[in-house]
C-alpha cells in the first residue's frame, strides 16, 4: 500500500521534531526507536542542557565556519527560549550560559510532540527505512513498520538521522549513505565530545579526582573542570579540547589558570617558610594530585628550601604539564560526531541540496559540531526550523 505525503522527514530526535512542528501540515516523521527524541530525554543528565545564552557561530566547528551563521541567526537561542516560555517550562543558568530545565528532559520531547500534533505532523515509531530512491520529481521510500514493507512516496525528503555517537541508543550513521547515494560528499566523521585514554591509565589512582584548569591543543583552549577516571581524562574542558584533538598530538594542562601560581608560592614562603611544599601544594591543588606529583616532579623540604628558580620550574611544570592520549573512548561514549554532510552541498539558508531540489539535511548528520554547553541542541533547533521554513 502507498502512502503519499508532502514531507517525510527520516529522524524524530532534536532536528527532525523541530523540523516537523515547521514543515506543514502533509508531513510524516518516522524514527526506528520506541519513543520520541530519546537523546534529549538522557541529555544534561536528565534535564537536558537545550541551548546556551552566548550561542553564536563561534561555537561551532565545521569545514565551513559561515555555514552555521544563517539558520543560527534566524532561530536563535532566544527564539527557543521563547517557546519554552509559551509551554511554561521552567529553566535556569546552570553556568557558562548553559541552560537547563528545572523539572526534566522529557518536558522538552513533550513540547515538541504538542508543537508537532499542532502542526498537523504524523509520527510513525518503530519504522525503519529499507530504501530510498528519486524519480525525478518524487521520492519513494520503503519502510518496515510493524512487519510489513510499506511505501511512502513524497516531495520532500528530510533527513534527520542524526550521527553515530552512541549507537546502544539506535544511532546508525544512515544519514551519511543517503548523501552519498545522492551524490553528497561526507567530510571525516570522529567522535567527539568524548573523554581521552591513556595506554596503562597513569592516572587511575587519581580516578574521581577534578580540578579546575585550562587545556589547550592546536591553539585553542578551554577553562574548565577535569576529571581524572579509571580510563584515562575526562570532564567539560577534556571533553571539549577532545573535538580539536588528533591522534599523535599533546594537550597541555594548566592546573592553574586563575592564580598567579608563582606570586602565591613565594609569598607564602615569605610568610611561612617553614610550611613544607607539598602541604603548601594541597591548598590549591586536590592532594591526591600532589601525591602523585610528588615523585615525578621530585617535590621535597619547605617552602624556605626552594629558591626562585626552583619554584619557577615547578611552576612552570603544574601549569604547561603536556599529555599524550592515546585515543578517545570512541561513539561508545560520545556525545556528538564530528563532520558529516558536506556543507558544499548545501545551501545554508534551507539546508536543502543544491543538487536534488526537495532533500534536506538537518542537525547532527550535517557537518557543523557544537561545543558543550547546549550548543549541539541549538544547531538541531536551527537547521530544523530553517528547513521546516523552506519547505
Ligand atoms: P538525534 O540523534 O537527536 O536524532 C536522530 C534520530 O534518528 C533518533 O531518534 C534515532 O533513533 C533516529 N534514527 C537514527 N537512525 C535511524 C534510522 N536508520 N531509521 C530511523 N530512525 C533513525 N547536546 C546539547 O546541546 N545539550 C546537552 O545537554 C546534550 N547532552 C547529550 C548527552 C548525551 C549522552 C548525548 C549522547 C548527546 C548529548 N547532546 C547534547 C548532543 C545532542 O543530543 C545531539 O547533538 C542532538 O540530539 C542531535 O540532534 P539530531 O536530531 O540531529 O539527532
């Protein structure tokens, strides 16, 4: 049996609800997952970090830096936060313009399913796509849904599968062999956002430890916590410089990035020099992290013991320590997949192929990569709507 719709958007996470609530009312929206939007509903630790108040095109990586700027400027942060407030969601600054519900993450799918039921948009779950081809004018695709082929032909194809982080929660990487099968190049896909290992974790007796500090690769850098664990390096700053790292290449660790290190030390050996160094190191540094240091950087005797230069030194090894990972923890932990759809393809205000007039890709499938802190939500709110928009 047949099924014509205007739209079809292949995808009911982030991008492809928005999408659907903007696209009119012939759409049909299909996911192979039980429910709606499942990676939101696990997302911030239940309460789901959807947007962040600095969003700007900055805050994204991509082959191409100015392909994010149209849809991010015409569904902003803003506009979001206004939709929020019309379904009386209640939310708050966790830090860093990072915002949070003040309930749960499900209060997000739940808004956008009323967004989506207002629409007019139709929600087929647990349907998965067989195929898909284009006539020239229409597109057919062949789904399985409660056992039975069935074909849905329609003008409009959108593509909302997202990437391959996690793929325990249903992520596939289908996105990118439809592209290819219409032509569209695919850039690198790596995980990203994810916590870096070390060959015989040196760090494992550290592991639950954190601290604030600064990390930086390939000149950029990031101010915020690191958490030491059994693998090997995570936390926001980890996760974060994880996006710009590559296999091979150090990341330098500032363990103190908002204290003049130096100054502190030799005051305090003005005033109590006889206090030893290591018990002096553990008012600014968390004291598993001292003992660990402790032989490596051969730190001994009292504060009165240690001349400038030696103090420097020390300095100089707590706040440039450089780290060789061997790896990541790879889409298994993930939160997002670096690169994808060639944004070449593609025009930016519609996010539709400059080539196959009617397709569409949006969100995490697209090669635009937010940082942490909501951004990754506000790139699939955007490109949603501007496709939504378009069609
Ligand atoms: P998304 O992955 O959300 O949706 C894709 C949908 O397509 C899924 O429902 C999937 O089931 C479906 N699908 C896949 N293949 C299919 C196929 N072959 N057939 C049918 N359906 C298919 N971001 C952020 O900004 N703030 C945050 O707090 C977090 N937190 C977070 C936590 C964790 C643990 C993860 C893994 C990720 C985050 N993220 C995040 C990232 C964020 O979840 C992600 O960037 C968006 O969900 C991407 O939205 P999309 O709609 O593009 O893909």
């Amino acid at each position: 049996m047949e099924h014509t719709v205007e739209t079809l958007i292949l995808g009911a996470g982030a991008a492809g609800m928005m999408c659907a609530a903007h696209a009119g009312r012939d759409t049909l929206i299909i996911d192979h997952a039980k429910a709606p939007g499942e990676k939101i509903r696990i997302s911030g630790g239940g309460r789901c970090n959807f947007t962040n108040l600095h969003a700007g095109p900055g805050n994204f990586i991509s082959a191409n830096p100015h392909f994010c700027k149209s849809a991010l400027s015409r569904y902003t942060q803003w506009d979001f936060i206004d939709l929020m407030a019309r379904h009386r969601i209640a939310w708050h600054e966790k830090t860093l313009g990072q915002l949070f519900c003040d309930d749960k993450a499900t209060q997000v799918i739940t808004m956008l399913l009323a967004e989506m039921d207002q629409a007019g948009a139709k929600l087929w779950l647990q349907t998965s796509l067989v195929g898909i081809s284009h006539d020239g004018s229409r597109f057919s695709a062949m789904l399985e849904r409660e056992g039975k082929l069935r074909t849905v032909s329609a003008r409009n194809l959108v593509v909302a599968t997202g990437g391959k982080s996690i793929p325990a929660m249903g992520a596939t990487g289908q996105a990118y062999d439809i592209a290819r099968q219409f032509g569209h190049e695919v850039t690198e896909t790596r995980p990203a956002l994810v916590p870096l290992t070390f060959s015989d974790n040196p760090f494992a007796p550290l592991s639950g430890s954190s601290l604030p500090a600064r990390v930086t690769t390939n000149g950029t850098s990031f101010d915020e916590a690191v958490l030491f664990t059994h693998r090997g390096l995570s936390g926001p700053a980890i996760l974060q410089i994880s996006s710009y790292w590559r296999e091979g290449q150090a990341i330098t660790l500032d363990l103190s990035p908002a204290t003049d290190l130096f100054t502190l030390l030799r005051d305090q050996r003005q005033r109590e020099g006889r206090r030893n160094l290591t018990t002096e190191l553990s008012y600014h540094l968390p004291g598993k992290l001292v003992d660990f240091l402790t032989p490596q950087l051969g730190l001994s005797g009292n504060l009165a013991d240690q001349s400038d230069a030696r103090l420097a030194q020390i300095v100089d090894s707590l706040t440039n320590w450089s780290l060789k990972p061997t790896g990541s923890e790879g889409y298994r932990t993930a939160e997002v997949t670096l690169g994808g759809i060639d944004t070449d393809g593609l025009s930016s205000r519609s996010m539709m192929s400059k080539t196959l007039p009617g397709l569409y890709f949006i969100g995490e499938a697209v090669d635009v990569t937010g940082w942490l802190g909501g951004f990754n939500f506000q790139w699939a709110w955007s490109s949603g709507w501007a496709a939504g928009q378009a069609i």
